[in-house]
C-alpha cells in the first residue's frame, strides 16, 4: 500500500518544522495580531490614526541568490534579503509595511533547514517593526532536489491615501538622495553565477572576506529610514533599486516631462562591485543595469530639503543627482 512518505512528503519533519519556528515567529507579534500560529489565517488590525488609509501588497523572492546560499551552506542572511525586496518595495510607495506571510518551497522537508531560514525571515521583520503572521513550508519531491529549496514571500502596508508618493509631485530643479548599499542586496545573482561563480570559488578571497562572505552579505532593510524620511521633509519619488539598476528603477517614477541624470561619482562604490566586474569580465553599462553599485533606494527632494532628509534617514547617503526637464528619463552623467 502507497503512503506520502513513499511519495517522499514527510509529515512528521513538517510538524516538527512548525514547533521550531513557532517562537521566532510569534516573537515579531503584537496586540495588533488576531489569530493564532499555526492556524490557517491569520490577521492585523489597522493601526490608529489614519483617516483614510490605502492598503499596499507587494511581494517578491531571494531569487537564485538562495542556490548561492544553499551552495555555501550560509542561509541566515537570506531573512533580510525576503524582507528587504518585499517591504522596501512598498516604502517606495510611501507606505509602512506591517505584516508578512513567507512562502519555502523544499526539495525534502529538514526541520533545521526550515528553522534557520524562518528565524531569519523572523528577525529581519522585528528589525523593521513587521510582524510575521505566518507562511507555507511546501515539500515538492521528484520536482526539486533534496537540498534545493525557493523562498518568497509577501507584505502588506499601510498610507494615508493622501500622502501616497508616486512621482507626480516631480519637477525640475529636485535633487536626487541615494542610499549607500554595501553589498548586491539580492540581484544580479543570475549574471554573478554564470560570470564570476564559474571562475572562482565560493571560499575565494575577495577584499573584504571570502566569495561566500561578501556575496551572500545579507540586504540592507531600507523601509525604517524611509519612514524617518518621510516624517522629516515632503518627498516627490522613491525607487527601490532592484533588478535592472538605478536608471531603470528611478525611471519608473519619473513624469514624462522631466529626467533625472546621475553622478556616477556621486557616493563610494564597494569592492565588491569592481570584484565583480574584473572577474566576470562585465562592462560597466551592463554593471550599471544588473547591480545597484552601491545605492540600493533614491528619493527625490526639494534641493532646500536634501541636508534634513539626509540627517532624517541616519543610513549613510549622498546628493546623487538632480532633475530638469525632459521625457521620463533617468540616465548616469
């Protein structure tokens, strides 16, 4: 007679997975949490103080940065990452994010694999003020292999329908604010394997540690500074620097009657990035257009307001760049 365990789902391990992670996940509850963990559900309730709030969702994943991280047996970095390319997503929208629900696809079900990625996805979102409300462990034998797993996950936030920043408030003679990333956050992992993994090793010395070290450094979670941004000075755009650079995301909130040209010598670059190219042999247009090179989230603001939304965001930043008219654009000068 079959059973799912001949299938190659192990229920126990799945049980035992949920009792591991119930206390780094309910760690990041508080009395706004209705429900229970475990269950099938679970809620928050509005925060107070708004008078006509927007609910935001944005969602994403680590992408093959987790094959890097499976790799090297390093994955409690990979919680930030999940946090940082869903919650910062949302700040770009001038919203604060205040719940999330992760998503582990596994190849077999080992409950201290699980731990250690859940703890981390835990202790990102305490470090951003979002509470975990809970998730989905799914074992896919046969479609993936043991060791190999996917992680993503989702985040709702919250602005007053008034204060939503989508870029219509840009006009010339702004100044561009960029935020310093010391590391690749969680893109370009694709380009990085294919160009650079193939040529050295995970244990490789690079400046600042070993390949695995630098590479797997875990993403810079941006949305607390933002919210401290968008308490201190009027803010017209935001963009989360992602997949495709700074030009292309800051483009995407750009009106169509002005462009925004970047200093490329504007802020510090990471070794990292000049590590990259030298080994993978990677022009920098296409540096520029795969990596975030050193700036992982811009705002646009007032040139008068660029000292106090530096002072306001207490990350490390600079003036990057300036708008003036043109088409929508955003290019590197």
């Amino acid at each position: 007679m079959a059973t799912y365990r001949d299938a190659g789902v192990d229920l126990e391990a799945a049980d035992q997975a949920v009792d591991r992670i119930d206390a780094p996940v309910t760690a990041t509850w508080g009395s706004d949490v209705i429900g229970s963990f475990g269950g099938f559900a679970a809620g928050i309730r509005v925060p107070g103080g708004f008078t006509d709030p927007v609910l935001m969702m944005s969602t994403d994943g680590v992408g093959t940065k987790a094959e890097v991280a499976r790799r090297a047996g390093r994955l409690d970095g990979l919680g930030w990452d999940l946090v940082a390319m869903c919650a910062d997503d949302l700040a770009a929208a001038g919203a604060r994010p205040i719940a999330m629900t992760d998503y582990l696809a596994v190849g077999e079900l080992i409950p201290e694999r699980v731990e250690r990625i859940v703890t981390s996805v835990a202790r990102a979102c305490r470090e951003a003020g979002i509470a975990l409300l809970g998730g989905e462990t799914a074992e896919h034998p046969g479609v993936m292999k043991a060791d190999e797993f996917d992680l993503a996950g989702a985040v709702v936030g919250i602005v007053e329908a008034n204060r939503v920043v989508d870029g219509t408030a840009v006009e010339p003679g702004q100044v561009v604010i960029g935020l310093e990333s010391p590391n690749l956050r969680s893109n370009g992992f694709s380009l990085l394997r294919s160009a650079v993994l193939t040529r050295i090793g995970l244990d490789s010395p690079l400046a600042e540690g070993t390949a695995a070290e630098v590479l797997l450094a875990p993403s810079v979670v941006y949305s607390p500074a933002i919210q401290r941004l968008l308490a201190a000075v009027p803010v017209a755009a935001m963009a989360h620097v992602t997949g495709g650079g700074i030009t292309s995301n800051l483009a995407r909130v750009l009106p169509d009657f002005v462009d925004a040209v970047i200093d490329r010598a504007a802020w510090p670059r990471p070794a990292v990035f000049s590590e990259v190219a030298e080994i993978g042999e990677i022009g920098e247009a296409d540096m520029f257009t795969t990596f975030n090179m050193g700036i992982g989230f811009v705002a646009i603001v007032a040139p008068g307001d660029g000292a106090a939304a530096r002072e306001a965001l207490e990350v490390p930043s600079h003036v990057i760049g300036s708008v003036g008219a043109g088409s929508g654009s955003a290019r590197l000068g």
